[in-house]
C-alpha cells in the first residue's frame, strides 16, 4: 500500500516533466530572433514570427491588471478589516463562486456585455473579461497579506495619530504591499495563458493592431490557430508560442512562489 | 478653560476622522460590491440571452440529441453527456494518483522531498489550457493510439466491451478524459494535502499507540478525520474539469453525438460554445449557444459552491 503512494507521487510528477520536455523540444528550435520581431507570414513563406501576438497579449495583460487589480484590492482591504459581517462573508463567498466561473462563460458574457452592442470585436472587451477573472485571485491574495500585518502596527499608527484610513492606505497597504503585488502578479501569468475568453472578444487579428478598439492577436489565440491547422511550419510556430507562453507563466508563477516564501516562511512555517 | 479646548480639539478631530472615514469605508464597500454585482450580471445577462432558445425548445433543450444547425434544432444532450462522461472519467483517474500524492507527501516523504515534489505537482496548475490541448494533439493522442489502446484491447482484451468499442481514431473521449484528469491532478491534490495535514497528530499517535500499522493509521486514523475535506477537494476538481474549454476542444474530436465507446468522439459544452460561437449566424443558433453556456453555468456553480462549503466546513472544524 505504502509503495503505491509512492507510485502514485511518481506517476503524477511525469505528466509535468513530460510536457515541458516535449515543449522545449519541439519548440526550442524554432525560437529565434524572427518570433518576437516578425509578422506572422502566409503558410509556405519561411521566417514568420508572432510578433503581433506576443504584443497584443502584453497589452491585454495590461488592460486586465488595470481593471481587475484595483476591485481586487479595494474589496480584499474591505474584507480584511470586515471579517465577519454578513457582506463581507457573502462577497468572500461568491468571490471564490466567481473564481470557479469556467473561462469560456467570462467570454460569452463579454461578448453579450461589450461586443454585440457595439458590433465589433475589440481588443477592450478581451482585456476586461481577462480582468474579470483575476478579480477573486487578487481579492483573496490582498486580504490574506493585509491579515497578515501585525495589529502592532496599526495600534501605533492609530496611537500616533494616523485616522482609520490613514492608517490602512498608507500604514497597512504599504506594509502588505509586496504580497500583493506577488498575489498580482500570480493573477497576471494565470490569465496570460487564458485563451477562452478571447475567442469572441479579442478575436485575434493577423496584422499588426495596437488599438484598444479593434481585435488584436494573443499569444494563446495564435497557438490555437496554428495548432489545428494542418501545416507543419505553423504547427512548429506553435510549438515555440507555447514555449514563450510557458516560460512567462512559469518564471512569474516561480518567482511569486519564492518571493512569499522568503518572506513570510518564518510566518508560515 | 485647557479642558473646554482640549474637547474641542478632540471632536474636531474626530469630525475629520469621520469623514475621511466614511469615504474610505464607502470606496472599499463599493469594491466588495463589485463582486456580487458582476456575478449578477453575468447571470442576468446570459440568462436574458438564452431565454428565446430556451422558450422555444422548453425542457426538451436539454433531452433532445438532436443538434442541427441548418435545420435550427438544437438540443444539448450530446454536450451535457459529453461534459459528465469526461469530467467523470477524469476524477476516476485523477484522485486515486492525487490521494496518494497527498498521502506521500504528508506522511511518508522525507522532509528534504516535500517541497519540491509539493511544487511539481502544483505546477501542473500553472500551464495554460491551450498548451495542454497542443501537447494533447502532438503527444498524447498518438501516444494513446498506437501505444495504449492496442494495449487496452488486445493485451487485457477489453475491445469487445461497448467502453472501447468501435474505430480508434485519436481524438477521443477518452483523450480528454486522460488531459481533464491532468489538470484536475493538481487541485484535488493541494486540497487533499492541507486537509491530511490538518488532523491533529494526536489521532495518528493514539492509532500507533494501540498496535496500527503506518498504512492502518492512514486508513483508519487520518482519512475518516479528513474525508469530507477530500471529497470537497475532489468536487473541486470536478468544478474544475467540468468548465475547461481549450485543452477538451482540441482532443475530443467535436461530434455531436452520445456514443457508448470512450474511443469515439464526443462534445462538451464548453468545446461547442468555443467551436460553434463565432461562426453562429442566426439569432437562434446564438441563442442556443448561450442556453448551453447558461446551463454550464449553474452546473459549475453548484459544484464550485458544493465543494467550498465542504472544504470550508473542515477548515472550521479544525480550527475549532
């Protein structure tokens, strides 16, 4: 019995090792210099790239943060210093409802919010139903670092004088700020690899578009597109999104994981 | 007369207070508010969109097999079936590889491997969907067609059964059972791993003191303490497999029909939203489109909800 849990750690550690050795296998050649600086070019012509793809998924990872960091964080500061009243249970409650929200209903619900009255596509309503969703992530990573801010701390801001909101904007805030912008930037990578909600929103364009109000390409988009197409070269372009797509989340999702870690391991452990 | 102005001054400043109080407390009330009132929307606006589907089919939406779109009938029960059979086949195969992953890495493993065991297991999390989807097409389904169905077949001759019947083409059900069960893993396993840990020490030494073997204590001690914690870990990796789009699109193969045979292909809901929304051009197969995505969302909620407040109710359990 005892062996087959270990067995079990075995079996369930290779599907990860698996996957990123077939990644960086497939992909690694076809990274180079042309895939962050080219248009992505008509199937038969070498040297295309996903430079518009790489772009658009930056900036919808920016209009994402903007919009889902500040509610994130209004309402995690709300919960923290509300712990138990009857809204704050209901809105931690239905944060993590909202957490559970499969991708592609974010999507549809964008679409009907932001697409369909204005009859087109844009790269705005992608990047807000990609906020959306890093909603309850930052709400809950805010209100566990600002739990985590010793009360000493506030008692001697309050004592100094500070009033209430002083003291959790400039005293607290400050203090659990780090965490937070870990919790952010966790939200961020999980969202960056996201690509449901875009399907009907952001759309994906196969030119170069920066403007908020017209689609624009994605990175995971593009890795979708050129997955179920049948070309080999588009297929091994794809192969190399995913490395890049990959290598963001996992170097932001690692980096967050060591940065808590460092901080608060005394805390913790 | 220093009393009267030192009562001055203290309400002056508790005015001050007051206020700047009252509009912080007002900004962060409206944050926490955005919550609930998004959650309503979403609510609120796919349930206005799907009504004229649904008033028009009624009930038999969600009975009839029958999904044709030139014809406008469209009934989701291909896409329902789909997403239980798939979600299902892969809790069967994830929990009892998660369950033991949390076992191991909360009694056995050596300090020196929790950590990084703890971590690769986590990480499985962090992949996006649509990659898991590319290594399914280039990876997995080869590998499932030419390695382990001739082996599922011949060698344990399970082709006469009606579960692998039929032609083995590659997309699958059973392809996206297998990468559902991947990405479910990791959920059920963190859940699992903080609910062992929380059964008080006590339990396990009280089973060593009266003679339990290492893997008594576990069945007999840890697992009963923490069962209603596991389970809530396990409906959240159902939550989880039920709504996921990009990685099942890709691997399952896009059929509308219920098959018996987990090699045929099938559909779920959320991979016929995704394949079918952007080309939707009637105002019915729309509408339709979004009764699906309503019905995937109250599914997803009422797991999610069945899984937090079991999870919850262990968490205040152990606290108290």
């Amino acid at each position: 019995m005892v062996t087959l849990t270990y067995l079990a750690a075995v079996l369930a550690t290779l599907p990860l090792i698996f996957i990123l050795f077939h990644i960086a296998k497939l992909g690694a050649h076809s990274i180079n210099f042309d895939l962050f600086t080219r248009m992505p070019q008509p199937v038969g012509e070498p040297g295309g790239g996903m430079a518009n793809a790489i772009t658009g998924t930056l900036i919808l990872i920016g209009i994402a943060a903007s919009v889902g960091v500040p509610i994130g964080v209004g309402a995690g500061l709300y919960l923290a210093e509300h712990r138990n009243s009857p809204l704050a249970n209901t809105v931690r409650f239905l944060s993590d409802v909202l957490n559970g929200i499969p991708s592609i209903v974010m999507g549809i619900f964008a679409w009907e919010l932001l697409v369909r009255p204005v009859g087109h596509f844009s790269a705005l309503s992608g990047g807000i139903a990609l906020g959306a969703m890093t909603i309850p992530l930052v709400t809950r990573t805010t209100e566990e670092m600002i739990k985590l801010v010793p009360n000493a701390l506030r008692e001697a801001a309050l004592a100094l004088g500070y009033q209430r909101w002083r003291t959790s904007l400039v005293v607290v805030l400050r203090t659990a700020m780090p965490g937070i912008v870990t919790g952010a930037l966790v939200a961020i990578a999980r969202i960056s690899g996201e690509t449901a909600p875009l399907l009907f929103t952001a759309f994906g364009n196969q030119f170069w578009s920066t403007s908020l109000k017209q689609p624009i390409a994605a990175l995971p988009l593009q890795i979708f597109n050129y997955a179920i197409s049948p070309y080999d070269e588009w297929h091994s372009l794809a192969w190399a999104g995913a490395l890049v797509l990959i290598g963001i989340v996992l170097v932001i999702s690692i980096a967050a994981r060591l940065a808590t870690r460092q901080r608060f391991g005394a805390v913790i452990d | 007369m220093r009393d009267l102005e030192r009562q001055q001054r203290l309400s002056a400043s508790i005015v001050a207070v007051d206020v700047g109080d009252r509009i912080y407390s007002l900004i962060t009330t409206a944050f926490a508010v955005c919550i609930p009132v998004l959650l309503i929307a979403i609510a609120v606006e796919i349930g206005r969109a799907a009504w004229p589907a649904l008033h028009q089919f009624g009930f038999g939406f969600l009975t009839s097999s029958e999904w044709d779109v030139p014809a406008g009938k469209f009934g989701a029960a291909p896409a329902i079936f789909g997403t239980i059979v798939s979600s299902l086949l892969a809790l069967i195969i994830a929990t009892p590889l998660a369950l033991g992953v949390a076992i191991f890495l909360s009694e056995f493993a050596p300090r020196w491997l929790q950590q990084p065991v703890a971590f690769l297991v986590d990480l499985l999390a962090a992949i996006p969907s649509v990659v898991y989807g590319l290594w399914g097409i280039f990876v997995m389904i080869p590998l499932l067609r030419d390695d382990v169905i001739p082996f599922l077949r011949d060698t344990l001759h399970l082709g006469g059964t009606p579960l692998f019947s039929g032609p083995a083409y590659g997309p699958s059900m059973l392809a996206a059972g297998v990468i559902l069960a991947i990405m479910a893993l990791p959920y059920i396993s963190a859940v699992s791993r903080e609910v062992l840990r929380a059964v008080p020490r006590s339990q396990r030494e009280a089973a060593l003191a009266l003679g339990a073997t290492r893997w008594e204590v576990i069945r007999d001690a840890v697992i009963p303490n923490a069962r209603s914690g596991i389970i809530g870990g396990v409906i959240l990796g159902l939550g989880r497999a039920l709504g996921e789009t990009m990685a099942v699109t890709m691997v399952i193969g896009n059929r509308a029909e219920i098959s018996a045979s987990l090699l045929a292909p099938g559909y779920t809901m959320a991979s016929l939203i995704a394949n079918e929304f952007s080309e939707a051009t009637s105002d019915l197969h729309l509408s339709a489109l979004m009764a699906v995505g309503a019905v995937l969302f109250l599914i997803t909620i009422v797991v999610n909800a069945i899984a937090r407040w079991l999870v919850w109710s262990v968490a205040v359990k152990a606290e108290a």
